[in-house]
C-alpha cells in the first residue's frame, strides 16, 4: 500500500503546471548610471508579475524567471545565444483594490499579488538599443475577446524597449485595481509615473502570445518581434473592451461602459517624450475580469440636437434593477409642472427652440442615489430635401436644393452623386451640376447642417438614362382611303419626318394619310442635349385579303381555335354565342352542335366576308362494368361496352386484352382501365376502371400439435380472413361453428377446421390436441445431447396443463444459476457466456401457474452428455 501511495505522490509531481495564475504583467527599466567596463551602462530590469490569488488549478508565483536581452540592431540574444538570467523574486505583495461603487451588489472578490523581479546587468552602448523579454505559457480560459482554447493555446510575452545612447528611465503603470461589472459605466486606471518627468501619450495596443512554453516552467524567451495574439470580433487590439470604452490619451485612465461578464486582455501601451522626441514605449497587459455586480447608475445617451420636433424621449440607458425611483428636470421652466416626471421613459414637450439642460436622478433621496446632467438643443422643422432635372448620360444634371430650417440658416451642404468608386463625384455647391458617363441607378445624397447644430441626410435614387424614355405608335396597316392618327409620349418636343401627307409635324399625336407604305420618323428631344429617335412603318394596301380555314369536325364540348390568314386588322364574327370572342382574329369555338361562324375582317373603311363550318360528334360511352370481388384461381369475364374499338389497361392476366369482353384471371386485386374509341367522327379515346378485387382465404387453427391434461379446457381459435367457420368433427367442442370454441376431452383429438369467406372462398388447416392423462405440471426430459443434430439438442420444460411459466432455471453442481427464462418452450441449449459446458448433472427448477390457478413449483435433474 506505501508503494502504491508513493507512485500516486511522484504521477502529481511530474504532471505540468500550467501559469494560468499570471493575469497579467510589464516590464521596466531604469538607467542607473555608467557601467563597470568602458562605453557601457547600467540598468535596473524589473519585471512585475500579476496573479489572481482565487485560482485554484494555476502554478504559484514563480520563485524565479528566465529574461533575455536581445539587441535591437542585431536580434541576437546578449551576451550569448541562450545566455538569459534567471533572476529571483525580490518582493509579492497585494495589489490595492480601489473603493466599490456605493450600494453594489455581488460584489467581486478580487485578490490579486504583485511580484517584483529586479536585477542589474550593464550593457555596451549602442545605437539601437535593447529589448528585454519574459515569455510564459497558458493565459486563464475563457477570454472573451482573444482566441485561448482550453488555456494551453495563448500565453504571455512580457517585454521592455531600452534606447540607445540615451539616459532614460522608462514608465510605471499603477498597480492598483477596480471592480468592473458587465454593461456598466466602470474606470480603470491605467495611468504611469514618469522618473524623469517625460511627456506621456496612452493608447490601447496589441497583447502579445507567449513563445514555445507550454507550462509554467521557466524557458530562455525568443527574440523579437513577437506574435501579436488573435481578437475575437468585434474585439480589436485598439478596442479591447468593445467601442463604449475609450482611454484618455493624457492620464492612461480607462472609462465607458462595460462589455458583457468575462475576462479580457487589455494591454495598454504608454509612449515617452522629451522635447517632442519619442524615447521609448512601455506596455502593461492586464486580463480585466468583468463579473456580474451591479449598482444603481444613471446614464444618458447624447441628444446634442433634436431637429424634427418639440417633442424629446428620455430613457435612463443603465438598465439596473436597482434603479427603483426616477426623476426628471427637463430644465424647461416655461412648462410648469410639466418640467418635472417621475416615469422611467418620459417624453417632454419644449415650450420653445433652444438650449437646455435636463437633469435625472435615480433612487433620489436614498442612499443608494445617482445623478446626471446633459445638454440638448431644440431646434425642429428641419428638412432635407432636392429636385434633380434631367436624366441622360453625358449631359447636365440639375440639382436644386430643396431643404428648409424653420430656425437658424442651412450652412452647410455635402452631395454624394453615388458613382461606385469615384472620388469626385461629391460637392460642397449648394445646387450643384453633374454629368454621368453611363446609365444606371445612382443613390444621390445629400447631407445639411445647419448653425444651430442640425445635420440631416436624405437620400433619393435617380435614373440615368442613354436615351430618354419615349414611345410612339406601333407599326400598323391602313387602307389607302384611311386616315391614321400617330401617337407618341413625352414632355420635350417633337419632330415627325417626312413632311409627307401629315397635318402638323410637330405635334405629338399628327394626322397622316399615306397612299404608299411610308416609313415616318420621330425626333424627340428634352432640355440639355437629351434626344430620342423612333419611328413606325404605316403599311398601305388598297383590299382586305382573307383565307378561311376547312370546314372540320370535332368531338362535341371540345374547343377549337379558329385561324383565318391574310392582312386584316379587325374582325367580326356571327353567332358569338360559343366563342371566346367575337371581335379577335383567333377567338377559340366551343360549339353545341353543328355551326357555321361567318366573319366580317376589315382594314379600316375596307373590308371583306368569310365563313367556316364546324360539325360535332358526341363522344362514345366507356362502360367497363361493375366492380366485383373473385377468389384466387378463379377467372372472370369483363364487359366492356360503348364503342367500337377497346383496349384495356394494364393487359396482366388478360387473354386478349383487345376483346370488348376478354377473359381475366387476376392473382392479386387489380384495376383495369378500359378505352373506348368509336369511327363515327370523334376520334378522341374515353375511359372507365373497373376494380376485381381478388380474395385469398386463409385460415390457422393454432400450432400444429397441442397438449392439454385430462379435464382442462381447451380455448380454440381460427385466425382467418372469413366470415363463417366448422370444426369437423364436433367431438368435446361447445360450439362446431363459432370461430373460437372449447373444447373438453378425455383422450387425443384431431380437428379440421372450415373457413369460408363472404364470396364463398374455402381454406382449410387442421389441429391434434394430445391429452395427458397426467397431473398439470413441468415435464423435464432426464438427458439431453447438445449436439447440433435436431434431436433432444435443448433442455425444455413441457408445462403439461399449465396457463403460465414464472420461471425455468438451471443450474450447475456448484449452484451458479447458468440459465433462466419466464418463456413457455424455451430451454438451455448446454452452453452458457457462450462456452459449452461439459458433460455431467445439472439442477433444474420450475414455477408456474395451472388452468385452475395453482402454483407448481417443481425441481429435478438433467444430465448433459456430450
């Protein structure tokens, strides 16, 4: 047992620990003064390492590091390649938590140490200058904004930027730490002391992943550069925390509203200045743990300036269930009491344009209190709006300015013209000109300001065109003693040519009377260059020509589409009782009996006559008969009827399936489609379906042998698709003709049964019912012979008068139970987990329960010969 404890002992031992502990770090330098050997210096390194005290499975704060100096010139690792420094710990001590928001709830518990490791290493001078890095493995999962699966895929890279030739002492950050609550206002300081008061510039900065380590063991870190980590969108390196939360440039301090609960990366990256010449760059990165506290707040999005109405929505954007009671001061005192609310999302009506300050104040008067004030300007009756003329590529586009201000004066005008990918296709006109080179859809914008602080933006499509839109008459025929008036659509101006039998040219809707075919042109033209041209042929004949179509014959109630050929244009036809039309060239007939259509086809003042007539056939009756039901083997005649040629559908089982009345003897039920046809004029084929369903009797009077003891009653049952039923003979049975009767015997009985369907099909089956003249029980053969042969290969009890088996076991001569069932029938066929067992004497027992309702228990012995 010592041996097995120490073996566990020394397996956790050897298992890696992983530095998910270290939530995050920096690293600084300081310039001590000249170095021991000539032309070098002295720095004191100093790395900080975070830790959240709450971890339970991470590594603690390592005793010592591994940092390596890498020149900046040459990358190569000082002063040898793998020559880093293992430096020790010098101090840990607590981070300092700044003071909770008032009244918050769930509070978060942060514990977090610092630890310092410093040491002092001179390096020669040079122009470049140093790098000095700290890698570790295995940053805490989940984080939120940067890829880190399981843990183990994104470590640390700690690092610091010494210049040249420089006496310099870089950055501290602050150490201290906040309580962060998700999609709440917060504030982190993020801000740095400078030792030699330098000028200081903060900006969120990319993090950086760890090197080759995959656990917290120390390793001599790569050189630069280093590979930035992976953000998770919408996460950026310069928007770690979401866009709602900025840093302030100048103090390094972090503020806006939280993201939602989680960890994040925050690295923060601080440039030094001296007489407007960067120095150095010094980063800090921090995994900032956003939990789910709360606290009672009040927050208001901007509304700079309300430009449609006197009417402003208010709603307090810190959504805390905390915030129990809300006050309004809508710094409007002309209103009255309508100044002041008490709603969680009022509306106020200003009584005039101007500026104002409102004011909220949630929870006011209890402890757990705030308040906020803001600005908003109200100006309404604000309008953006323009009228563009013209429409044609290549010409002038006129757009004018349409847009009002009921307050103040429009000062300001910005156009896009909406040509994809096009730098010039803006202006600051206020009704500017454009030309477009090609035709299409373009998104034309504009977008106004006004000097009361309004800025609108409206948007209309417009239509740019090769030619304007224009439409004129279609080609057209006229007799040459007609007279045609054109037609043409616009709203510039017209020219028709030639100047040939036409009553005004310039006009959109002339009169012409052309004696030949003449070809007349229109040239439409709108402002600026904008031009169409179209023309029309007026074809002029001197008589209408007119073919008529066969006279035909159709099946009565179908249609038929009339087709008369030559140059007329319109038609008339008699009677138009059973057309479609009686004004087409094409009306389709349905005819009710034999008709002649006369039509009258006319080319204006010219016309002609023609008729067509159209005799109908009735269509023949199918009559394939009556449905009926046959049984198996058996054959029928069908009766096909009404027409003079038939076909039956599908020809299965049919002697001549051409035959109005052939022969069927269908195996299964089957629907046959008879088509009729006759030769009397309608040459379209009809159809009726008649079903042979087709009965196969059966019957099964229950397993082939049966037994039974004296005086136990027998239930028997036919299972069968008929109706009516004899059992033959009627010995011991108290009914011959139910299909499910008693029987009673004292000795051995074999009946048949008679099965016979309502269509009068007869099946047969028979029944021997073996009587024992034995006591009900379990009757267990003494040996059986597992050998595959068929006989006596399995140990089955026979339950001689018995209504059910509760169960039959077997078992072994040491008494382990080999086999069981609560199935009548079933037995033990010698083997058991799958092993034959050898031969020899095994132990059997039974318990069921007898037609009269006794319990049997029963027991024996079996022997198994092999």
């Amino acid at each position: 047992m010592k041996k097995g404890l120490l073996f566990i002992f020394l397996f956790f031992l050897i298992l890696p620990v992983f530095a998910k502990h270290i939530i995050g770090g920096e690293m600084i330098y300081q310039y001590i003064g000249k170095g021991s050997a000539a032309n070098t210096s002295t720095y004191r390194i100093t790395l900080k390492l975070f830790r959240d005290q709450n971890t339970i499975d991470g590594a603690a704060m390592p005793a010592s590091v591994y940092i390596g100096i890498f020149d900046n010139g040459t990358r190569k690792q000082y002063p040898s390649q793998g020559a880093y420094t293992e430096v020790f710990k010098t101090s840990e001590t607590a981070v300092a938590v700044n003071p909770f928001p008032a009244c918050i709830t769930s509070a978060p518990n942060l514990r977090y140490n610092v630890a310092s490791y410093t040491y002092l290493i001179d390096l020669p001078d040079n122009t470049d200058g140093y790098t000095a890095t700290y890698q570790t493995c295995c940053r805490v999962a989940p984080i939120e904004n940067i890829e880190n699966e399981g843990g183990s895929t994104t470590g640390s890279t700690f690092f610091c930027i010494i210049p040249g030739k420089v006496a310099d002492n870089s950055p501290a950050f602050n150490t201290s730490i906040d309580a962060i609550c998700g999609n709440k206002p917060f504030r982190l300081e993020f801000g740095a002391k400078d030792p030699d008061n330098d000028s200081l510039v903060y900006y969120f900065s990319t993090a950086y992943a760890g090197g080759y380590s995959n656990n917290s063991n120390n390793i001599n870190p790569a050189p630069p550069p280093y590979n930035a980590v992976t953000y998770i969108t919408p996460y950026t390196a310069v928007t770690p925390l979401g866009n709602l939360a900025t840093i302030d440039p100048k103090t390094g301090t972090i503020t806006g509203v939280a993201p939602p609960i989680g960890r994040y990366v925050v690295t923060v990256a601080v440039d030094s200045y001296r007489g407007g010449t960067k120095l150095s760059t010094a980063y800090k990165d921090f995994i900032v743990n956003v939990t789910n506290c709360d606290f009672a707040g009040a927050r208001l999005d901007p509304k700079p300036v309300q430009c449609d109405s006197f009417v402003v929505s208010f709603s307090n954007d810190d959504f805390s269930p905390l915030n129990k009671t809300f006050y309004w001061e809508f710094g409007d005192p002309a209103s009255g009491i309508n100044n002041f609310s008490n709603l969680e999302r009022p509306s106020h009506k200003y009584s005039d344009t101007g500026v104002y300050v409102y004011k909220l104040v949630v929870n006011r008067g209890q402890d757990c209190s705030d308040s906020i004030t803001q600005t908003v300007k109200v100006y309404p009756g604000f309008v953006a709006d323009f009228d563009v003329d013209g429409r044609c590529i290549n010409s002038q586009i006129i757009i004018t300015d349409k847009s009002s201000t009921k307050y103040g004066a429009i000062n300001n005008w910005k156009w896009d013209f909406g040509v994809q990918g096009e730098q010039a296709d803006t202006s600051r006109a206020r009704n500017p000109v454009f030309t477009y080179s090609k035709e299409g859809d373009y998104p034309v914008s504009l977008t106004i300001t006004s000097d009361k602080g309004c800025q609108k933006t409206f948007t209309d499509t417009i239509k740019i065109l090769q030619k304007p839109p224009f439409k004129i008459t279609n080609d057209t025929l006229i007799c040459n003693i007609d007279t045609l008036q054109l037609s043409a659509t616009g709203t510039g101006t017209i020219v028709w040519s030639p100047n040939y039998n036409i009553n005004n040219t310039t006009i959109f809707n002339p009169m012409v009377s052309p004696k030949t075919t003449t070809t007349y042109y229109a040239d439409y033209e709108e402002s600026r260059g904008c031009t169409n041209r179209d023309s029309l042929v007026v074809s002029v004949v001197d008589r209408v020509t007119l073919g008529m179509p066969s006279d035909t014959t159709i099946c009565l109630t179908d249609s038929l589409v009339l087709k008369p050929t030559g140059n007329a244009l319109h038609f008339l036809w008699t009677p138009d009782i059973t057309l479609s039309s009686g004004i087409s060239p094409n009306p389709i007939a349905v005819p009710t009996g034999n008709t002649t259509y006369n039509v009258i086809a006319s080319i204006g003042k010219c016309n002609t006559t023609g008729s067509v007539t159209v005799r109908t056939v009735p269509y023949p009756v199918a009559n394939a008969g009556n449905d009926t039901t046959i049984c198996l083997n058996e054959s029928i005649l069908l009766n096909g009827s009404g027409g003079s040629i038939y076909e039956w559908f599908p020809a299965t089982y049919l002697n001549d399936s051409h035959l109005a009345s052939p022969v069927a003897t269908p195996l299964v039920t089957t629907q046959y489609v008879l088509q009729v046809r006759d030769t009397k004029g309608c040459p379209k084929p009809v159809y009726d379906t008649v079903t042979i369903k087709v009965v196969k009797p059966f019957v099964d009077a229950g397993p082939r042998d049966t037994s039974i003891v004296v005086d136990q009653p027998l239930q028997l049952f036919a299972e069968s698709n008929a109706e009516t039923f004899q059992w033959i003979p009627s010995t011991g049975l108290n009914d011959p003709f139910s299909q499910g009767p008693v029987a009673l015997l004292n000795n051995d009985q074999q009946y048949v049964v008679r099965a016979v369907t309502d269509g009068g099909c007869v099946a047969f089956d028979t029944i021997m019912v073996k009587v024992f003249k034995l006591k009900p029980g379990f009757y267990v053969p003494n040996a059986f012979t597992p050998n595959n042969d068929g006989l006596n290969d399995v140990l089955t009890p026979i339950a001689i008068g018995m209504k059910s088996i509760s169960y039959f076991r077997v078992f072994n001569r040491t008494g382990l139970l080999i086999f069981s069932t609560k199935e009548m029938n079933k037995g033990w066929n010698g083997s058991y987990k799958g092993m034959l067992q050898d031969s020899g004497t095994f132990v059997w027992q039974a318990e069921g329960e007898d037609y009269m309702g006794n319990r049997i228990r029963q027991k024996g012995s079996a022997t198994l010969i092999r």
